[in-house]
C-alpha cells in the first residue's frame, strides 16, 4: 500500500513547491508585481520609488515629461493661436538592492500641470509604468 501512495506523495509534494515559489519567490519572499511610487521631497525634488523588482535586476528608468502650451496674440483686426505639446526624455540605469528596490531622485523645472510618465524596465522581464500630472504627485 506504501509503494502505491509514494508517486502520488510525491506528485503532491512537487506541487505544493511549485506554489510555494510562486507565491513567495526565491528569495523566500512574497512575490509582488513591479511598482513605482512618486513622492517630492521637502526640497522639491522628485524621488522615485521602485519595488517589486528582482534582486541585482538592472532596471534603465525612463522619465518622460509633457506639457502642452497654448498662445493666443491679437491686434488690430487679428487674432492668432498657437498650440503645441512638448516632450522631454531623461534615461538612466539602475540596480535594483536586495529586496528588489531602488531610489531615484531628480530635479525638475516645469509648470505644475505638465504630465509625467515613469517607465521602468528591468532586464530580466520586470517592468512597471506610472503617470501623473506634477500637481498631483503627493508632497
């Protein structure tokens, strides 16, 4: 009776181990998906949270600023518009340490409701993207 039930056993056991690393990851820890958290610091300066990522994964982060400006000149008998949206690129690489997380901080000059988008994209698979007016960024 022993010698049937031990593949089975052993089919359970493999089973629950392969749950067990996907729920809780290598390391021993709850796997969570990639996250960026985008906060300003008490000296304006924006700082970037990352998480989730692997440990001593290289993540090239992206920062992508857009902002879109309307002008209206008039005079005698004219009356002229302008519009236009602007897009700045910054890219940097970073490691993420051992609990899968970095810290990014940068400086950024422009009106409050320009958007930013922050892409992070690890080179063993993660990746994570986040987007926010810069009013809306939490102090």
């Amino acid at each position: 009776m022993l010698v049937k039930a031990v593949p089975s056993l052993f089919a359970l056991l493999v089973l629950v181990s392969l749950l067990s690393r996907a729920t809780f990851g290598a390391r021993g820890r709850a796997a969570q998906p990639p996250a960026l958290d985008l906060r300003w610091s008490a000296d304006d300066t924006l700082v970037v949270l990352g998480s989730g990522f692997e440990p001593g994964e290289r993540v090239a982060l992206t920062l992508t600023l857009r902002r879109h400006e309307e002008r209206t000149a008039t005079g005698p008998g004219i009356r002229l518009e302008s519009r236009q949206s602007v897009s700045q690129s910054s890219s940097t690489t970073l490691v993420a340490d051992d609990n899968g997380a970095f810290r990014f901080a940068s400086t950024i000059v422009a009106p409050s409701d320009a958007e930013l988008q922050v892409t992070a994209s690890g080179d063993r698979g993660s990746s994570a993207v986040v987007s926010r007016r810069l009013a809306d960024i939490p102090r």
